[in-house]
C-alpha cells in the first residue's frame, strides 16, 4: 500500500439501515465488548421477563376477578403472614438470584478486565494522550523519541489512528468542561475532566473506520463532538506512524504553545503505586 493513502481524509460510507436493523448495537471490534454486550442482553431479557409476567398477572387476575364473575368483592390488605412472607420470599429471591447476580458479574468485568491494566514495561502497548474540549477531540501520539510534548508527536484533530490486535493505552483530560470519550464499537466510554487525568485501555480487533463521540452533554455544540477512529493492520499502521511522524516534525512549531498541550506520561504500573485515577 501507498503512503499517500495516509494522508487522505478519512471518509466511511454508511449504508441505510432497515428498520430492525436500526435497533441492533453497533459492530463490536473490540476485544472485551462481548461482555458489555452480554451484560446488557442478560439485564434487558430479565426485565422483558418481568414485564410480561407482570402484564399476565395484570391483566389475567382482572379477568378472573371481574365483576361478572365476582359480584360481591373479597377485600385484602396483603397484611396477613402468609402476604407478607410471600412477598418476603419473592423480594429476598429476585434481590438476591438477579440484583446481586447482576453485581456479581459486573464486579469480575470490572475488576478481571476492564482495570487490570497492561504492564507497559512488559507489554507492546499504544500510548495515547487525548484532550478533550469544546467541541472536538485532540488526540496525541508520541513520535520516534518514545516521550510525549515534544516536536516529533503526532497531533491530531477528530481523527484517531491504531493498530488492529494491540492494547492501546488511553490518558484522558478536559480542557473546558466535563466531556466523555466513548467508542460505541468498543462499548467502552471514560469521562474527560478538567485538571484531572483519567485512563481507559482497548484492544480493537477489526481494521476499519468508525465512530468516536462525546457521551457527555457538554454545551451547545455538544452534537459537533464527533471523531473518526482508524484501526489498522500493524504493518499499514507501522507505515503511517512513519511518514505522520516525519510530517509532524515538520509542521509543529517549536514556539505554538497551543501545539504543546501533552503532559508527562504516567505509566499504568506506576499508577498503581501512587494510586492515579483508574
């Protein structure tokens, strides 16, 4: 492949949906979206579950109990021990088999996955600073020298590029106010907050070009906030590091403070030890 293809506008064409389709989630192309994604069936068919035992009871004890088949009505204050330990027994058991469950498994994503972050020392990772304020994304990657804020980095607007099948490490800031960097193929979002770094890792698994938005309603342009994510191969994005870092050298200005808005990288195994944001 060409270098040139690089440099080109990053365009996605989008083929109308139908009308189920329109419901469905995104692609997934992430390595642990599928636990999101099972995560939020599970909740989604419980609560159908529930909806419709509810509407039977609902509508089905009306129909037992209309006034054609009962004219003298029975009146219950559900306050007798045999209502009142049904209904304990049914509380504790929804509380306990679906509620706690839920936590459960939430709890083993969250701590399994989700922040049990990359040991950069150890691990080939993708380093990724991002600043976000109204209304766009800056994203920063560092250049041949391995340190961010310096004139090699790669700085850009809207358009984030990575390789497909490696753990891309994301440090997040706001400049402004309260925004949230969300990957909708990924299922995964992390707010930005101003003075406050904030981190997330992703491993994207697809090449391809998708979505990025802000998950936050941050303003009047809040709509405006949106990003284009490129995932490639790691040999096609071996050859865009190189030439984007040879350009980036040559248009950064040494004296544009406004280009310099990086921060000194805080690995994830030091910020275990001195209990950095997760």
């Amino acid at each position: 492949m060409k270098n040139k293809v690089f440099t080109e506008p990053v365009i996605k064409n989008t083929e109308s949906l139908g009308f189920f389709e329109s419901f469905a989630p995104p692609e997934d192309i992430s390595a642990n979206g599928h636990l999101i994604d099972y995560l939020f069936n599970y909740t989604t068919s419980l609560n159908l579950f529930f909806f419709v035992l509810v509407c039977i009871g609902l509508f089905g004890f009306s129909y037992l109990y209309h006034q054609s088949r009962h004219p003298k009505p029975y009146y219950t204050y559900g306050n007798k021990k045999p209502h009142i330990l049904i209904a304990t027994i049914i509380g504790i058991a929804v509380f306990v088999g679906i509620d706690m469950n839920i936590t459960r498994m939430s709890n083993n994503d969250f701590t399994g996955v989700f922040i049990n972050w990359p040991d950069e020392s150890k691990e080939d990772v993708v380093r990724v600073q991002v600043l976000g304020q109204q209304w766009a994304w800056n994203f920063r990657q560092p250049g041949a020298d391995g340190i961010f804020n310096t004139q090699d980095d790669i700085v850009t607007l809207n358009d984030l590029r990575v390789p497909a099948n490696k753990k891309v490490v994301f440090q997040i800031l706001s400049k402004d106010v309260i925004h949230s960097l969300y990957f909708p193929n990924a299922r995964r979002k992390t707010d930005a907050i101003p003075g406050r770094i904030t981190r997330m890792w992703v491993e994207f698994t697809k090449p391809g070009t998708y979505d990025i938005a802000c998950a936050e309603m941050c303003g009047t342009y809040h709509y405006r906030m949106a990003a284009k994510l490129t995932v490639y191969e790691e040999e096609e994005f071996n050859h865009y590091l190189a030439e984007a870092a040879q350009i980036h050298r040559a248009v950064n200005d040494p004296e544009d403070a406004d280009i310099y808005w990086g921060w000194k990288w805080t690995s994830t195994s030091s910020a275990k030890k001195i209990g950095m944001n997760k």
